[in-house]
C-alpha cells in the first residue's frame, strides 16, 4: 500500500510541474499578462505624444505665431529693435552665467556688453507733458 501511495504522489508532481514551470503554465501566463499591461501603458503615452506632436505640427504648418513662439523661448531669439528685459525676485540667487552665453547674442554676434540683472524693478512713469509745446510758451496772456 505504501508502494501506491508513493507513486501515487510521484504522478501527482509530474502533472503539477507543467501546470506551474511549463509553457503555457501559471507563472508565464502571469509574467506575459504584467508584460502586457506595461506594453499598453507605454502605447496609451505613445499616442498622447504623438497627439501632442501632430498638434504642434499643424500649429507650425498654420501659422507664424508658433514659430515666434518657439524662437522665443527655445532659442531665445528677439526681434530686431526689441530690448529682452528679466525681472528677477529680490531674494532668489542671480543666475549663473556661462563664459559664452554672456558673450554671444541669440543672432550669433559676439556682444562686449555685460548682462544686467534687473534686481528689484520699479514702475517708472514719463512726466506730463504740456500741450502747445514751443508756441504756447511764446504766445503772452492779453494778446
């Protein structure tokens, strides 16, 4: 009887490996089921990036303001006779500036001038003017 039971038991381990250590067993299927989550993660970022990027493309294909826009905060490029002012809070750190950053402009023209930083900004107003400039003044009260 001991003789039955022991093969009995051998069977049931023979049978038992495939269904966990198999091909097609417990362990694989959950392995190919966290590989199938993580791949349709990964695709559902893909086609948001992809929206995002068709977005910009018709945006660029469209329009100047696009351009401009990227000219501007990407490279850091200016219109001719606009001045680039930066406010800076008085408290945070000045900005380390890079030996050629400081001596190239954004057109690629070598700049001697040193970059300002405008610590604290105040409003400044232009004085009144008066109306009738010169010939007011000249004109006397009674005539």
């Amino acid at each position: 009887m001991r003789l039955v039971t022991a093969v009995l038991i051998v069977l049931l381990a023979l049978i038992q490996y495939p269904l966990w250590w198999g091909h097609g067993g417990w362990l694989r299927v959950h392995e190919l089921q966290q590989q199938l989550a993580q791949q349709m993660q990964k695709n559902a970022d893909a086609k948001l990036r992809n929206e995002r990027i068709q977005g910009e493309v018709q945006d660029l294909q469209n329009g100047t303001a696009a351009v401009e826009e990227r000219a501007r905060y990407e490279m850091g490029m200016v219109k001719d006779g606009e001045v680039f002012v930066q406010f800076v809070s008085p408290n945070a750190p000045l900005p380390a500036a890079n030996a050629s950053s400081a001596t190239t402009s954004t057109r690629g023209e070598v700049s001697a001038a040193p970059l300002h930083v405008v610590p604290n900004p105040e409003s400044r107003t232009k004085p009144e003017r008066k109306r009738g400039g010169k010939a007011a003044k000249d004109k006397k009260p009674g005539h």
